[in-house]
C-alpha cells in the first residue's frame, strides 16, 4: 500500500496590495476504495475571511474562499497524504457484456451516463468521427479492448506534447488539426472521439507521480495532470491516460472528475485592481513517497 504525500503551493504576485475575490480551490483527491485520503491540509496566506467546503455537482470536494483585506501576494499551500493502491491493468474477459463493441448500456444505468455520451464539441465535417472510426474492424464486432488501448496509444505516439500558454482547454478539432497539445487537450479530445461512438466517457484532473530513481540519485517528483475515465458495463470506470500510456490507475493520483475540462479547474478566482497590477504567478508541485527526502529530484514540468 503504498503511502504518497502531494505538496501543491501556489503564489499570485501584485505589484501593489489588491484585493480579492472567492476562489474555488479543488485540490484533494478523491476517496476511493483504490485511493485514500490519510490526512490533509489547506493553508491560506492571507488568511481568508471565510473558508468553506462543499461536494459540487460530481461529488468532487471544493473549498472555497473569500477574503476582506489587501495583500501583494495571494499563496495557496496544500498537503496531502493519500494511501494509494493502483489496480491491475484491466483486461474484459469474453464473458464481459462490453467486451466486444458496440455494446449497449444498461436500461438503469444509461440515464444517468447521457451527459458522458452526448458530445459536447462541434463535428461539422466528421473528422473526429472520422478519427476515432479508425480504430474499429471494418469486418465485424470489435473488441473494446482494442479501441480504448488503441486511442491511448494512438495519441501518445502520434501527438506532439506542447505547453500552452492561453487559458482553458482548447477544441478537439485544433488538437487533430495541430497533432499537438497538453495533458487537458489529450484528455478532451479523447474523450469526444469516444462519445462519438457511443462510449461513456468524462474528464479526470489530478496529479501524476513520477518515481524515484535512486540509482541516479534523486527520488523522483509530480505534476499536475488530467487523463481519461470511461465507464463499460460491469468494469465500471477505467482510466486511461492518452498523454503517458497509462491504462489503470498506476501513478495516476484523482482529484477530480467532471464532464467538461472546465468543470475541474484545479485554482480559480479573481482579483480586484488595476489589470497590471498582476505581476506573476508560481506554481511548486511534489509527489513523493512517504520518507523519501525531498532532495535532488529533477524539476517536474508543469502541465
């Protein structure tokens, strides 16, 4: 069982004292019979007027802070310990009602799968229907198998991996059309070529550990990162992470799920001053094992 701590701290600079609105902070992970929370804690500097916690429309738990005084700076500092218990890599068995494709969804359970199935994204001209088409067998039934590790695959070998500096998410078609993209813009994507076929599927944010590599001496690190749920009749969800390969939940640490990238935006708010008075923004991510020191660990890239 392997016991994981994730330090998370933020840090907004102003080049003069502002004020500021409420933030929506959505940083701890979810429970989970595969993960769970051992201890946690949010630290707010300046201390806000009021902090409060709620379970938004997914289940997910968001603080959410509002202040009354100025500062030049604005740090949110999260640390958690979580004991995590990746699951075997998934394998459907003949036996499995999804393990060949199409399948159908159970009456009692399809009504409450709508919202992952319905595509939310512009197709006009099919190319995402198009794209994700390619992965089944023009010759018969298909198994399910194939297409969900083939579009996990697909995209981590075929795409480009580039930072973005603009804000959100961007559309699916520019990530087909550019072959490039984030962790988010992976996710998306992948998520709305799969609606097309009919697949259940919804957005996962989170952290990914990266291990330790004590031979080389240093004990590894973490960043934030976003990934793939879809749900298959009698396996339930199953993550599958098109950025880095990963089908499972080895490394892949949940804080959040949703239907949309823009429903789990990990740190949200909004000062109030002048537009220049922002002057910057540092982000510091760890996720290491509990009792490896943090010592010598190379810079984790931010995503």
């Amino acid at each position: 069982m392997p016991l994981l701590t994730i330090n998370h701290k933020t840090v907004y600079h102003y080049s003069r004292p502002v004020a500021f609105g409420e933030h929506r902070i959505m940083l701890r992970p979810r429970d989970g019979h595969d993960l769970r929370v051992l201890s946690s804690s949010l630290d707010i500097e300046p201390q806000p007027m009021r902090l409060r916690w709620i379970h938004d429309v997914f289940g997910n738990s968001v603080a959410i802070a509002t202040f009354d005084e100025r500062a030049e700076t604005l740090s949110f500092t999260s640390t958690v310990t979580v004991e995590h218990n990746p699951e075997d890599e998934f394998a459907l068995t003949a036996d499995d009602p999804a393990y060949f494709y199409p399948f159908l969804y159970d009456d009692e359970e399809f009504p409450d799968l709508q919202q992952f199935i319905t595509p939310q994204y512009g197709d006009p001209n099919g190319e995402l229907s198009g794209w994700a088409r390619q992965f089944l067998d023009p010759d018969g039934p298909t198994p399910t198998f194939n297409i969900l590790s083939g579009m996990t695959h697909g995209i981590r070998e075929a795409f480009r991996y580039r930072k973005r500096h603009e804000q959100g998410t961007q559309h699916p078609l520019d990530t087909l059309q550019t072959g490039s993209g984030t962790c988010r813009d992976y996710a998306l994507f992948m998520i709305e070529a799969l609606r097309r076929l009919g697949i259940a599927a919804r957005f996962v944010s989170g952290y990914l550990f990266i291990p330790g590599d004590r031979a080389h001496g240093y004990v590894g690190g973490g960043s934030t990162h976003a990934w793939v749920q879809v749900y298959l009749p009698s396996a339930g969800w199953i993550e599958f992470d098109p950025t880095n390969g990963i089908i499972g939940t080895r490394d892949l640490i949940r804080v959040a799920v949703a239907r949309d990238p823009r429903q789990a935006i990990p740190l949200h708010g909004a000062y109030l001053g002048s537009p220049d008075a922002f002057a910057g923004m540092e982000v510091h991510i760890r996720v290491v094992s509990v009792g490896d020191e943090p010592r010598a660990a190379p810079q984790a890239e931010k995503v």
